[in-house]
C-alpha cells in the first residue's frame, strides 16, 4: 500500500517517552514505506514523500509549572513543538517539495490531551493541560494555514491530536492511512483522536 513511499520522521522522537515515532515507522514501514530520522538543520534527503513531525514527545516528560511560573517548562515545551513544526515544515516544504516540484504531506502529532479529572460537579484539566491544549490548537493552525498557503503546490497538511488513552498503534495506523492514496483527501484540518 505505501511501496515506494518515502516517510520522513522529524525530530528526536525516538529517544523520548511518550514519542509515538517508533510506532509510526513500524506501521509505515510494515506496508512498504521507507522510513527515514531527520533534524532540522540536517539535509533533506531526497525523494520524501511525508513528513511526520512528533510533537507529543516534547510534552511527556515536561514537569508541571512551578508556583509563580505559570510558563515554566511546560511553556517552554509549547514553544519548541511549534517553532519545530513550522521550521521542519518549511524546510522540508521547499527542498522536498517545492523546489522538485513534486506534490507532499505533512502530518504533526500533537501533545496527548490530558484525561478529564472530576472536582466537585465540574470538570477540570489536569495540572499542566493548557500548554498541550495550546499546542494542539497551535499545530491544528498551523495545519490549516499552511494547507492553504501550499494548496498550490500540492502539498496537504493535517494535525492529529491523540487523545489520552490513544494507543501509539492507533495513532500509526491513521498516519498510515493518510500516507496512501486515500489519505490525499484530507487537507488543513485536524483529526481529533479521542475517543
């Protein structure tokens, strides 16, 4: 389904808890994709098909804000997974995909959402939660503005958003499917996997 599909996984996803990228590459790779590690900075090989940036792991291992530091780690966490995404995009956008004029996906993986705690009658996030929901609305903008921006050259974007219990095969299926010809159809949107 995905022979001669060249998948390439940004960031150092492999390497943090959380990281839904070994999970994405044994499923791409399971159905005939190749399956290349890359960094922004580092050249962009050639012949990528997709782009897969794993912003959840930037959120897994950040601690709780400190009392007095609503931002903290976590804001700082939030500031890397979209400074990533943006930076990965473009440049893997222009040397992959526009400047070969050839078409191109991107998908990022957004921080889990957090699980619902019940206080009271209300229901609260959990401590450190805003700074992933502001990471998942982020990388859903940045979806969508960059799918219409790069409508022209072909290249579609989408946001996925995990929801806490989404199992990282779960989640590599669906980016599987969107790598095929069916997933072509889906553009500057976000696939909210909660279930």
């Amino acid at each position: 389904m995905l022979a001669g599909v060249v998948v390439l996984l940004a960031g150092d996803g492999d390497s943090r808890p959380g990281s839904f990228t070994p999970a994405i590459a044994g499923a791409c790779g399971e159905l005939g994709a190749e399956t290349l590690r890359w960094r922004t900075g580092e050249a962009v090989p050639a012949g990528v098909d997709v782009l897969v940036v794993d912003a959840a792991s930037s959120f897994s291992s950040a601690p709780a804000p400190a009392r007095g530091d609503p931002a903290g780690a976590a804001g700082a966490a939030l500031r890397d997974c979209l400074d990533e995404a943006w930076q990965a995009s473009h440049a893997v956008a222009n040397a992959a995909f526009i400047d070969a004029r050839r078409p191109g996906r991107i998908f990022y993986v957004a921080p889990r959402c957090p699980p619902l705690t019940h206080a009271t009658a209300h229901e609260t996030r959990t401590q450190g939660a805003g700074h992933a929901d502001a990471a998942r609305a982020g990388l859903e903008n940045v979806a969508r503005t960059l799918s219409i921006e790069w409508a022209r050259h072909a290249i579609t974007t989408v946001a996925l958003a995990p929801g806490a219990h989404t199992t990282p095969g779960e989640l590599a299926s669906v980016v599987a499917y969107l790598a095929s010809p069916a997933g072509a159809y889906f553009s500057g949107c976000q696939l909210d996997l909660r279930a």
